[in-house]
C-alpha cells in the first residue's frame, strides 16, 4: 500500500511539473507568434486607462492670493461652472482674531463679497445644534454669497476647514449643504485642499488622497453670468491664506490628482 501511495504522489508531481512547462510553452506561443489562448488574449487586456481631458491653469505660484483678489482664469477657453476642479494651498496663521465670521477663502462672485462686522456673516443664526443642511434663515452665508455654487472656509473657531454646496429645491429654495469637514487642519504649516465639483457628486482631497465624496441633495445653485473665483475676504486679514491656485476645466480622477497637481508650497512661500 506506501508503494502505491508513493508512486501516485510521483505521478501526480511529475504531471503538475510537465503541465506547467507545456502551459509556459503555449503562453510564449500566445504572446509572441499566435493567440491561442483566448482566456488571456491581448486583446482583452486594456492597454491604457481613459481619462478625463482637461485645460488647466495655475495662478499665484510665486505669492499668495491678495485679499478680495479675483482670480483670472484667462487661459481657459471653455471655463466651467459645474464641472471642474479646483485645488489651492491653504495657510492658517497662528494669530487669534476674535470673530464669529466664517473665514471664506473661495467662491464665485460678481465682485469680492465685502463684511464689515462680526454681526453681518453667521454661519449659523440659531442656538441648537447646526445641521449640515442650512437654509437662508438658518445661515448668512446664503443671503452674503449669492452667485455661487460652492463656498470654502475656515471655522471662525475652531481648525476645521469646511466645504459647503449652494444647492436649490424645485422650489427655489435655496440650501447650504455642507460636506464632511476637514477636521484639525495644520497651523503654520500649509496643505493642499482639492475638489471635483459635478451636479451629481463631489469630491474633496486633502493632501492628494480623497478624504471624501459628497452626493448633493438638491440641485446645483444656477450661476448668473460669467463671475469669478474670489481669494480670502479681506475682514479676515491674513490670518488665513491661499495660494498655488489650479482650476482645471473638468474632474480629474484620483491618479491625476497626484500628477498634475502642483506640488504643497513651503510655510515661507506665506510669509
């Protein structure tokens, strides 16, 4: 009986070794003269993966943005509103500033959004806990920022960079529905924020990897016209900057997130 058990061991050793040669044999043959292996035919193999084309164009590579500076895309011939991607370096300086202002640092507008007081832009109006869809009672933001359809800040408070959506009901109500927040955001030392922005989802990636997606309630706010993209509010001063702006004419996916985005500035490129 061990004699039978050890010479089928062998049979089956030897076979698996002489199958393996022969499968090493018909794949060179697949590969280099003649497909005989449909299972793992060339042709069904994808020899690249197709990505979105975009135009792009970086703006304050040197410096950073100007309060109430609009940024000129001037290279963009088809400049999108709903479709594109945005990516800046932020810098939060360790200066206190006693405000409850929303600390804006991008949107779209006509002309730079202009606040005098702490009493002119609340986040949120009421006392209870602020949910993360507003509306215009509910928040300032709305009624101060009105031809746009997206808003970036810093927290008056706290070191939380928040991203919201103006978003519309059929209705017309108008909605500011904020995304996952970008939570303990470094001081004194810059990161990278970008955003893919579609009428059916949007992503936000923090230092090149994707913190998250977003998919919108309502409707995309509808843009009015041909308005710019606006730096930091001047009432915040300098305590939070921007810089190294790219606006991409369409998303971009994960990959080309870390290959066409401008490499993270320095801290000294703020100061």
């Amino acid at each position: 009986m061990a004699i039978t058990i050890t010479t089928a061991v062998s049979i089956v050793f030897y076979s698996a070794i002489v199958s393996f040669i022969i499968f090493l044999i018909l794949l060179v043959v697949n590969s280099y003269v003649t497909p005989i292996l449909p299972f793992i035919s060339s042709s069904n193999i994808p020899t690249s993966v197709t990505q979105p084309s975009v135009n792009t164009q970086s703006l304050f590579t040197t410096s950073a943005v100007p309060p109430d500076q609009n940024l000129v895309f001037n290279q963009i011939t088809n400049f999108s509103y709903n479709k594109f991607a945005i990516s800046f370096d932020c810098f939060v300086k360790n200066t206190y500033l006693s405000t409850d202002v929303p600390r804006v640092v991008l949107y779209f507008a006509d002309s730079p959004v202009t606040i005098s007081d702490n009493t002119v832009l609340k986040e949120y109006n009421k006392n209870d806990e602020m949910p993360s869809i507003l509306t215009i009672s509910d928040t300032d933001i709305l009624s101060r920022f009105t031809n746009t359809n997206f808003i970036a800040y810093v927290d008056p408070v706290k070191n939380d960079m928040k991203i919201g959506l103006i978003t519309m009901d059929s209705s017309n109500n108008m909605y500011l529905e904020l995304l996952p927040t970008l939570q303990n955001i470094p001081i004194n030392e810059p990161f990278k924020v970008t955003i893919n922005i579609t009428p059916k989802f949007v992503e936000v990636y923090r230092d090149f990897f994707l913190s998250f997606t977003y998919t919108p309630k309502y409707t995309l706010n509808s843009i009015i016209g041909t308005p710019y993209l606006y730096g930091p509010i001047s009432f915040i001063k300098d305590t939070v900057q921007i810089g190294n702006i790219q606006y991409f004419d369409n998303i971009i996916t994960s990959s080309q997130v870390r290959t066409l985005i401008n490499t993270t500035k320095p801290a000294s490129f703020f100061h």
